[in-house]
C-alpha cells in the first residue's frame, strides 16, 4: 500500500497492481487460521464476529479515508500529500499483522 502512496504517475500502479492482489489470499488464510484456535461449537460465533468486524470496516473505512484524503490533499492541507490514504491504510495492515502474530504466538504456547 505504501508504493500506491508514493506514485506519481498513473502507469506506476500496475506495476504494483500484481504484487498487491497477492494480498488476496491473506484473508482467507487468516480465516482459517482463527478458525483452527475456536472449538467447534463456536464456529458459527467466530465467523458471524468476522463478518461484523469486516461490515463495520466497510462503513466506516470509506469515511475515514475520504476525510483524510480531503485534509492531505485540500486548500488548506497542512502539506500537501495526496497519498496519505494509503499510508494510514499500511499503517492500519501493519498494526492488525501485529496484533495478530502475538496472540497467535500466545496461543501457540499454550
């Protein structure tokens, strides 16, 4: 995410479009690796949670990201930074990637 930020030229995308749909195949892998640490009888909860979680994020993504595009990239931004969507996007990605991996490392010890 942090290449689409930084581009400066339409063309500069699709060399990183391949590369990011790669990404694609993370959530059903995590999908599954959450699954593999619920009991059976709670599979039904854990994939209506993650359903909610990813329903709530569809909402409320869209207005986060409008707004802070619209203050980066405004009259009166503070500098200019057209890009800074996707920054907060990887900064986002990364602090869930984190989260995950320590209490899958939790998890795993016990």
């Amino acid at each position: 995410m942090v290449l689409f930020g930084l581009t400066g030229e339409g063309w500069m995308v699709y060399s990183f479009i391949v590369v990011y749909c790669l990404g694609g195949f993370a959530g059903p892998t995590l999908q599954g690796l959450i699954s593999n640490e619920v009991p059976d009888n709670a599979q039904g909860e854990l994939q209506g949670a993650l359903t909610s979680l990813i329903s709530v994020t569809s909402i409320a993504g869209p207005l986060l990201f409008t707004w802070v595009l619209g203050v980066f990239s405004g009259v009166d931004a503070p500098f200019h930074l057209p890009g800074v969507s996707f920054f907060l996007g990887a900064i986002l990605a990364g602090l869930s990637m984190f989260l995950v991996v320590r209490n899958l490392r939790k998890s795993a010890k016990s």
